[in-house]
C-alpha cells in the first residue's frame, strides 16, 4: 500500500486526484478529516483518508500499518526538516521500505543553494534520509506553474503582475505533470537511490509568462517590474508571514544573480509524461486570470 502526506496541499491533492483518477488505490495522511473533505479530498473512489501528524508517531500507526512505498510532502515553513526527519524515522520504524522525498531545485544555472533557505533544509532532509536505512527517491521540481495564481487577482482587474525578476528566466512546471510522474513512480517503484529533477518545458522571462498568459485570456496582460523592496511590501501586505517573505527575499537575490534558466525534461520522459507548456495552463486557469 501507498501513502500520500501533505494531501490537503497544493501537489498532495493533485497527488491523491490522479490516484483516484487511475483507479490506483492510496492512503492519504491528512491532519482533519473534516477540513480535508472540505477541501475536496472526501468521496474519492479508492483513496483512504486518514488521521495523523507527521511530527508525532504516536498519531501514524495506523496511517503507517502495512505501507511499502510513502510520498513525503510537508509545509515548506521554519519546522520543516523537524517534520519530515521525525516522520522519516517514524516510517523506518514501521518497516516502510521506500520513501520518495517530495524535494525541490532551483532551475537557475550556477544557482547557489547555500543562501535559500528552503533548497538547504530539503538538502538537509535528503542527507538525513539517505543515511536512515530505507530506500528513497528524491522528485525534485522547480518552480510551479500554480506560483502565477498568486498574481491572478491583479491580472484580472488589472491586466498587470508585479514583481521583481527583471529579466531573469525561471522554467515553471505544471503541479499536474509532477502528479503524473508521482503516481507512476509510487506505483511501479525503482528509481531507488536517484534524484529526478524536472522544469517545464520552456525557460521563461516574466515578459515571456505575461504573453502567454494574455494569449490565454485574450486580452492584454503586462509585467511590471517593481524593486525587491516594492515587492516584499506588497507580499506583507498580501497577509505574507515576515519570515516566509525573508526566504523570498533569498531566493530572489539569488534568481537574480543568474538569470539563466535550463529546461530538464528528462523526468517526464522517463515516466511518459507530455510536459505542460505555460500556455495551456494558463488557458486551464483563464477564469481566473479574468478570461
Ligand atoms: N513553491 C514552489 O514553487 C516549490 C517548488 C519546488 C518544491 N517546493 C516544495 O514543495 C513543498 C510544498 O508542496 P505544496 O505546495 O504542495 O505544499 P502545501 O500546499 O504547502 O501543503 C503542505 C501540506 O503538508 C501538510 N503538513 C504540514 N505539516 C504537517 C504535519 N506535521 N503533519 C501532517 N501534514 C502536514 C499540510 O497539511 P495541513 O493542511 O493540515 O496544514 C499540507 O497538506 C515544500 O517542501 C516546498 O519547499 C515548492
């Protein structure tokens, strides 16, 4: 049996969809069961929805019970190599035999991992995981495509976004490709002691995202470029917690310092999965971008 943590999350329940979807069986590990069939999670055909935190084990035994393969994803939030070192050792307790590490890498080329805060805990979290004893895979993704949905209220009313990247490339991936490539690696399994990183297929300016997204709507959208300093006020004033718009301001020093992007398709290839390109995921969203 396989289970899926984070599944009330942003890839989790693209995660548990495509399971259902399938018609594969899962468990999925949810903090509230009422908050996660509000969140749509509740009724899907062979997914078991179950009860735990992945900080403490005394919750997992039954979330844990009979599990051979575990998709780990948590929160990206200060606790986070708390949260998935404890859970990592609560599924070798349990006798789960592979974890797939829901990771992360930035797609910049020479991009310097040390200053970003969130790259180094997942390094952290790998490291931890890769000495513990079981077998494991690390799917690491850059940048989501469903980052942009952030801007979709400014793009609608607006037909503008803003930010602070200048021309720097990014190579953003539809959350729907990585459900794809996760549900066949937790089905079929290998891939064990390897790091699967994946972008999409293009490596885009954010000039380059705003015509995409304009030729999905069918109307003008522009990219404004605002200072870092600009960018963090508007993030804080978005309800963006002080300490998650530091490791923002991180990550942008550190975009900006290499603003070439390289496009890796060698993930989707490997498990048949058709890279999504910004233009049809903006066409998926046009509603709310205001199309
Ligand atoms: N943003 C990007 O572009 C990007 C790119 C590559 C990789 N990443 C990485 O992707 C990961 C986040 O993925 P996401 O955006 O899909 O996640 P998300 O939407 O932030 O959801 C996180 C999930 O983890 C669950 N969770 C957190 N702590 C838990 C605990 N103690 N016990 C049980 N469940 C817990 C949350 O449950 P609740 O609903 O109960 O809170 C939620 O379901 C992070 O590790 C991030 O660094 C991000």
């Amino acid at each position: 049996m396989i289970l899926v943590t984070g599944a009330t999350g942003l890839n989790g329940k693209a995660i548990v969809r495509e399971f259902a979807r399938q018609k594969h069986e899962a468990r999925a590990l949810v903090r509230d069961l009422d908050r996660a069939s509000a969140a749509g999670l509740g009724g899907l055909a062979g997914i078991d929805l179950i009860e735990g935190d992945m900080r403490r084990a005394d919750t997992l035994g039954a979330a844990l019970n009979g599990i051979d393969r575990v998709l780990m994803i948590s929160t990206a939030a200060e606790d986070m190599v708390e949260t998935q070192c404890r859970f990592i050792d609560a599924c070798k307790q349990a006798g789960v035999a592979h974890v797939v590490k829901f990771s992360g890498a930035e797609s910049n080329i020479g991009y310097d991992a040390t200053k970003f805060r969130f790259t180094r805990m997942h390094e952290e979290i790998e490291r931890y995981l890769e000495a513990v004893g079981m077998a494991w895979t690390h799917l690491r993704p850059s940048q989501f495509m469903q980052v942009y949905l952030r801007d979709a209220p400014t793009i609608a009313t607006e037909g503008a976004f803003y930010l602070a990247l200048g021309d720097t490339e990014l190579s953003p991936v539809d959350v729907e490709d990585i459900a794809k490539v996760a549900v066949r690696l937790l089905c079929d399994g290998g891939h064990e002691g390897e790091s699967l990183d994946m972008t999409g297929p293009e490596a885009l300016t954010m000039s380059d995202i705003a015509a995409r997204i304009s030729q999905a709507v069918g109307r003008p959208v522009r990219y404004v470029d605002v200072s870092p300093r600009e960018r963090r006020r508007n993030l804080l004033a978005a309800g963006v917690p002080a300490d998650f718009a530091d490791a923002l301001d991180e990550q942008l020093a550190e975009r900006l310092r290499r603003p070439k992007s390289r496009v890796h398709l060698a993930t989707h290839e490997m498990f048949g999965v058709r890279p999504t390109p910004f233009v049809e995921f903006a066409r998926r969203h046009a509603a709310m971008f205001g199309g």
